[in-house]
C-alpha cells in the first residue's frame, strides 16, 4: 500500500491552481475505475457540453409527451361524435303475409345503407373543448418546467462531481498527515522505546479512521460520475474528467423575499398549472353540468330489396333531423359529481402551492444570505491558510521543524469549503430563476 505525501509548494492564489493539477491526476485514475469500451463523453466534459447533451429522451419529457398524446386523443374522441358514421345492414328474413291463404312464406331479406352527419350540436360541446385546450396549455407549461428541472438536476450533478473531487483531495491530505503521525509515533516506539504502545494503537485508529473515510469519499467520487451520466441520460459510460464552470452569472445581490415572492406568485411554471389545470377541470364540469343538447344532422339512406313491393318501400331516403334529448343530464350525475369534486381538490392544490412556494421562497432567500456570509469566512480562511503554509514553508526551507503537513491539510479543506459555498450558491441562484421563469444563465 502507497500513500500520497504532498511536498511543499508555492502557495497564494496560485494554491488552488496547484490542486487542481493533482486532481486532474486523480481524475485520471477515476476515469480507470469508471470508464468502459464505450465512450459518448468528451475526455474533458466543460458544463456547456454537457447541458447541450440533455434532450427529449429524458423520462420526465417523455412522461410529458405521454399526457398530450392522451389529450390529443380526448380531443379526437369528442371531435368523432361529429364525425361522418357509415353502417351496412344486412337483414335475413321470410315473412308470411296474413292477406294471403295458407302458409306462404315469402322471402324479404334487405340490405341499407346508411350515413349519417351530425352538423351541429349547437356550441354545447363548446365548454368541453375549452377544457381541452386548457389542458393541452397546462402539459405545454409542465413540459417547460420539467425541461427547468432536467436542467438544474443536471447543474446539480455536475457540480457534485467537482465537489466530490474537491473533498477527496482534502481527505486524502488528512489522512496522510494521520497516517504520517502514527508512522512516525510507531519508529519511535521500535526504535527508541520513547512512545507508549497505546498511544501508538491511538494513533493507529485515528489512521484508520480517516483512511475509511477517505475510501468513501473514493466511492463517492464514483457515484458522483454516475449520477451525471443519468441526469444527462447517458448511462453507457462515465464522465471523465470535468471543468469547473465560470459562475460569474451568479454574482448577483441577495434579493428581498417580498419581490422575488410576487414574481414567483405571478410568474412561476408550477402557478401557471396549477390555474390552467384547475381552468380547465371547471370548463369540464360546465361541459358536463350542460347536458347532452340537441344534435342537428343530416342522414341518408340507401336500400336493397328481395321483394319489391313499390308503394310501400323506399330505396333511397335523406333527410335532416334534429334530436332533442330529454333528462340526458340525469344520467350524468355521478360523473357531475366526480368532475366537481376535481375541481375542489384542484382548488385545494393550487393553495397549498401557494403555501409551500412562499416557504420555499423564504428558505431560499435566507440561504443566499447566508451563503454570502459562508463565502465570505471561506475566502478568509483560505488566504490565513495560505499565509500559514507559506509561513510554515519558509520555516522548512530554513531546517526550523515544522508540520508543513497539517498546513497543506488545512489550505485543501479551505479550498474545499469554498467550493462547497460557491456551487450551492449557484444552485440557489438556479433554483430562483427557475421559480421566477427567468431565463436561465448560459454556460460556453
């Protein structure tokens, strides 16, 4: 087993640059572990590649295109009640006439043809209709929205596997300055006889301690990998490695709650289907509540006779008709009711949404707030941690005994805090501009 001992290094903001070099070299040895015969990423994955990966094939947009397939078809369904209807009937039969003597059978078997074409119902399926295009309005939005969600889930993924670089190579810093201790602890005790067996076995402990966590942090940076390859659903093979975004389009001040929560309530996808959903299951229930109303149609009939009798029988008729249903709407009641009842419960949904986006709203703007806060301690921290390297490097060039190990420890979970607060704060950011139906930041 080998274990990683980072030198000392020139340390300013050039520190992250350094880092970075030794993560690439950890990305490679991840790319070993995860990445197949097949290979649909670019070696180097920038984020604007890999959100230009992202299309319909997403189960959440199929899923979408699935319920207008479903409205389309309602639409035909009401549409061929006015359609044109064709129907041949064959009729089979021997009659004994009774102004006749005896038993005569006669044979007075008919074919007739009929079309029939309803012309208008008169605009009581106008409200039905209304329904419909509403609904086709509110899985146009959903979709809009899911495309949102695809998008951030994959910002999300993304940055998780920059994270979990990022708090690999902090652990991995930990770890071999646990390791290094206990080493040196244990030469001592054989050796010298200076150090007490338990405080060796101490050390050894802590060792292994951080040695398992850093081999789940190993494991996470594999997960991580996959979860991208999902969002972007390209689960055939594993990103390699992946540059780190510029997210200056998320500099922005933290906004005051009360505005961001009237463009929300105004603009936002999941508002705009809740109301047209719920426009659209009342247009529906005024359909239904209506009736079946009168139908005004034309019919034509063509007929074939065995036996002719010419003063009794037609063999071509047409003729326009209108029907008037009588009581049609209590036949319905049941399906009155389930349809009022959808219009409650979607009521009831669209404000309990307004309830939980006002609480989502909030909770996201206080923690802008605090991220700024975070961001700010995490920069301190990584210039104190910076300085102290370059403090405690000197004093190692100058042969002063020094534990440049805990110092380089300490600059990579700096590195990695900043990180942390720098992508949620982004994350944050997205998340808003999807709630406000912004347009979302564009990556190169």
């Amino acid at each position: 087993m080998g274990f990683l001992f980072l030198a000392p290094r020139v340390i300013t903001s050039r520190v992250i640059a350094v880092v970075c070099v030794w993560m690439c070299v950890v990305w490679g040895a991840a790319a070993a572990e995860t990445q197949g015969d097949t290979e649909p990423f670019p070696r180097t994955l920038t984020l604007g590649q890999a959100l230009s990966m992202l299309d319909d094939g997403d189960p959440a947009l199929r899923l979408g295109e699935s319920r207008l397939a479903t409205n389309r078809a309602d639409r035909a369904r009401l549409d061929d009640r006015n359609a044109l209807s064709a129907s041949l009937r064959l009729d089979l039969r021997a009659a004994d006439r009774i102004a006749t003597d005896g038993h005569d059978f006669t044979n007075e078997s008919r074919a007739i043809l009929t079309l029939d074409k309803p012309l208008t119902r008169f605009g009581t399926d106008r409200a039905l209709y209304e329904s419909l295009e509403t609904g086709a309005k509110a899985i146009s939005v959903r979709q809009e929205r899911n495309r949102s969600e695809v998008r951030h889930e994959a910002l999300r993924a993304f940055f998780g596997v920059i994270l979990a670089d990022y708090a690999y190579a902090a652990q991995d810093e930990v770890m071999t300055l646990a390791f290094l201790t206990f080493k040196n602890k244990r030469d001592r005790m054989e050796l010298y006889n200076e150090v007490a067996a338990v405080e060796v076995h101490r050390l050894e402990a802590v060792y292994l301690d951080e040695f398992a966590e850093r081999t789940r942090l190993r494991l996470e940076r594999r997960a991580s990998r996959l979860r991208l390859a999902v969002a972007l659903n390209r689960t055939d093979a594993y990103p390699d490695r992946v540059v780190e975004p510029d997210l200056s389009g998320y500099g922005r001040e933290t906004p005051d709650y009360e505005e961001v929560l009237a463009r929300v309530l105004e603009s936002s996808a999941a508002m705009r289907i809740a109301r047209l959903e719920t426009e659209a299951a009342r247009r529906r229930l005024e359909g239904l509540s209506a009736g079946a109303g009168p139908v005004l149609g034309t019919r034509f009939e063509a007929a074939e006779y065995r036996y002719r009798v010419p003063s009794t029988r037609d063999q071509f008729r047409a003729s326009v008709y209108l029907d008037i249903p009588l009581g049609g709407a209590m036949k319905r009641r049941g399906e009155i009711r389930a349809a009022a009842a959808r219009v409650l419960e979607l009521e009831a949904r669209e404000a309990a949404l307004e309830h939980d986006l006002r609480v989502e709203v909030l909770r996201l703007v206080q923690r802008l707030a605090y991220l700024d806060t975070e961001l700010r301690a995490a920069e301190a921290e990584l210039l104190f941690s910076e300085l102290d390297l370059d403090r405690v490097r000197l004093l190692y060039e100058m042969e002063v005994r020094a534990r440049i190990g805990t110092a380089n420890s300490a600059v990579a979970a700096a590195i990695s805090r900043l990180a942390h607060a720098r992508y949620e704060r982004a994350l944050v950011w997205d998340r808003l501009d999807i709630l406000m139906n912004n347009e979302p930041v564009q990556f190169p």
